[in-house]
C-alpha cells in the first residue's frame, strides 16, 4: 500500500467536494495546501440536476426562472419570485466546469477514483484508508453518508423522484415560469406532487416527487409520469431525452458535523439538506465559504451553525404530518401558495424571515393538522431534540 500525506482529503467527490475546491480556488490561497479527492465512482455523468434560489446569477447554472407556478385541483398560479431567481444546475455541467479549474492546479489538487474503506483520527491527524491505498492527512472533509442508528430518529422519510427531459414537436411549455408543485395528481401512497422545469417551448423536465417511509417500484414511477404528461399536461408525442432519479432523507435525525476530531461532515452526510424540503445545494455553498474562510484565516476546518432552533421546530412539525397525515399535505401547500406572496414563501424557505414574518405566513396555513402535531409530540421530545441539534455542532 502507498501512503501520502495531504491537507485536506476529500471523501467523496460529489457536489460539497466540488463546491469545496471551487471555493478554495477562488480564495487564491490554493497552493497553500495539498488536497486530495477521493470518489469510488465517476461524476461526470448527466444524472441528477440541483436547484436553488437566490438574488444573485451565477456562472454554473444552466437555467433560470423569475416566476414560479402552483398547480391544485383547486387552482392554478403563476407569480413573480423577483427578486429571487429559481436556478437549475446539472451536474455534468458543474463537475466538468469545476475539474477543469482543478486541473489548473496539478501540484495543488490530486484525484484518485477508489473505494473508501475506513477514516479514523490519529494523534498526528487523520488517517484514511482506501481499497488500494492509505494516506494520511490533517484534515477530512467526508461527504460519505454513514451508517445511521435508528434510535436516533423518530422520522425517517424519503423524498424520491424520477424525471425525464422530454422533447416535443409541438409548442407544450411555457418556458418564463417553472412549476414548484403540481397536485393535479392522486395521492395513493403518501405525498405525491410533480415538478416541471420548462427550458424552451418544446423541452422541459418532468419529475414526480413522494414523500413517503418507503420509495416507489419502477413501475410506478413510469405509470405516474405518463398520465401526468398525457392527461394534465395534454401532450401526446414526445420523445425522452435524459432521465433522472434518486432520493434524500427527510428527518428529524442530527446529522454531526464532526464524529471526531479534524474529521468534517458536509453535504446530506453534514445534514445540510432541509429536512422538509430536500433543498441542499445553496447550504453547501454557504457552508464551503465558511470552511475556507476558516481555514485560510485560522488554518482550521469550522463549517457554519446549523438551521436556527425555530426552524428545526417547524421541520419537526411538517414532518409529523407527512408521516402521520399525509393526505393534509396538499391542503396545507394549497393554502401557503394561496395565500402569501411568492417571494416571501421562499425567504421562509431559505430561513431568512424574522419571527414576525414567521408568524404572519403560519397564520395562512390550517391550523387543525399543526395543532395535532402539536398534541401528539411531547414537550420534552422538542426539547432534547433541539438540545441534540445545538450539541451536534462541532
């Protein structure tokens, strides 16, 4: 086995690891350090899209709405999100733009596809051993998910999808606004919604979404997204260009940003993706800027604090009710599209309302579903739950 000593390896090369180096590069500091990038599988592949909404553009995204619809057998809106924009970003993009900007850097930056089998601290750092390797290093940035006690959580739910980008000959999309959710749809097997992202007027991405403790069959899936194209949407010919599929963890569960020293948890692993809603990729963003404003100013790892307290609350609620009473879901989305401005749906979102502004959008919402929840968690689960999350920060 060859050993080698690095700064920082990364395990994993997914999205915060990419997002990681991006940053670092950006902060000229670079040759400063030795990074490795460990990943067991390629990542070049066209096979997922983020998304995430902010104020400002940015050069990796590869769409972008200013206006947002929702869609219920009730009604049917499409609004403003200014001054927000909904940005869409495929991953084949953001990989291959990012490896060429680490490519610049070969006696700064290493990759090495390989298997990680085993990440442990030293008295001298951190050692990491892999299928053919084991290196050493004084930092780990792991985006690896790990085996998870359920003990630790009273809510496990999924978030799954499968999407297809599909063709047609025929004018069928408007393309100035994307669809956030569609419940134009039976929910049979939990909550169940589709998404659509238009990129001209012929071509768009369709995806249906469950939430529920378990994922689909295939069938399913496919079943679903055909009548939704055929008899919501109205188109009859197209053709599928690209698919896409997978699934993140909605949970109450307190991911740690560190297990042990000098070992850092980003990405899902780092539990940066909302609980209730799946968005991950702006967290990563924010949180790779302060991991290298940390290290470049004090040479350590330090990620951001996590979601303020008040908002793991309302997660906490939200999930009760996916889990318990998931046919309420689409009232409740039904009544928080209705009745406040988009914008201000997604600034909740992002975790940037004050408490007032809090208050004003959980006012609109039906309170009979909340207020259940309320009843059936107890007063001390919230309590240790929320003391678990503030001793999970590092």
């Amino acid at each position: 086995m060859k050993t080698a000593h690095y700064d920082i390896i990364l395990t994993g090369g997914g999205c915060a690891a990419y997002s990681f180096l991006n940053e670092l590069i950006a902060s000229r500091q670079l040759p400063r350090f030795k990074v490795l990038v460990l990943e067991a599988e390629a990542t070049f592949a066209m096979n997922k899209t983020w998304c995430f909404w902010s104020k400002e553009r940015s050069p990796l995204v590869s769409h972008q709405w200013q206006h947002m619809s929702f869609c219920s057998p009730k009604r049917q809106s499409s609004r403003s999100i200014a001054p927000y924009y909904y940005h869409m970003v495929s991953s084949e993009y953001f990989f291959r733009y990012s490896y060429q900007k680490a490519k610049a850097f070969p006696s700064n930056i290493f990759f090495l596809q390989d298997k990680v089998v085993d990440i442990h601290r030293t008295v001298d750092g951190v050692s990491v051993t892999t299928s053919n390797h084991h290196f050493t290093a004084s930092w780990v940035l792991n985006s690896i998910p790990t085996m998870i006690d359920s003990s630790q959580y009273r809510y496990w739910l999924w978030q799954h999808f499968r999407g297809w980008v599909i063709e047609t000959k025929q004018e069928c999309f408007s393309p100035e606004a994307f669809t956030m959710m569609d419940f134009r749809t039976p929910q049979q097997k939990g909550v169940e919604f589709f998404y659509v992202l238009p990129f001209s007027r012929h071509k768009a991405l369709v995806e249906f979404t469950g939430f529920s403790p378990h994922t689909f069959e295939e069938d399913y899936y496919t079943q679903r997204l055909k009548q939704y194209i055929k008899n919501t949407l109205g188109v009859e010919h197209y053709k599928i260009t690209y698919s896409e599929g997978g699934k993140i963890p909605m949970t109450d569960y307190c991911f740690p940003r560190s297990t042990q020293e000098h070992i850092i948890h980003t990405g899902v692993a780092g539990g940066l993706a909302k609980a209730s809603t799946g968005y991950a990729f702006a967290n990563i963003q924010q949180d790779v800027r302060q991991l290298v404003n940390s290290l470049v100013q004090t040479g350590q790892l330090t990620p951001h604090t996590a979601s303020r307290q008040r908002f793991q609350f309302y997660d906490l609620l939200l999930l009760h009710i996916i889990q318990h009473k998931p046919e309420k879901v689409a009232s409740i989305m039904d009544c928080l599209f209705a009745r406040n401005h988009y914008p201000s749906i997604l600034k909740f979102l992002e975790e940037e309302t004050s408490l007032i502004e809090d208050l004003r959008l959980l006012g609109s919402l039906p309170w009979a579903p909340f207020l259940q929840a309320l009843k059936e968690i107890s007063i001390q689960e919230i309590y240790e739950k929320q003391r678990n999350m503030v001793n999970s920060r590092p």
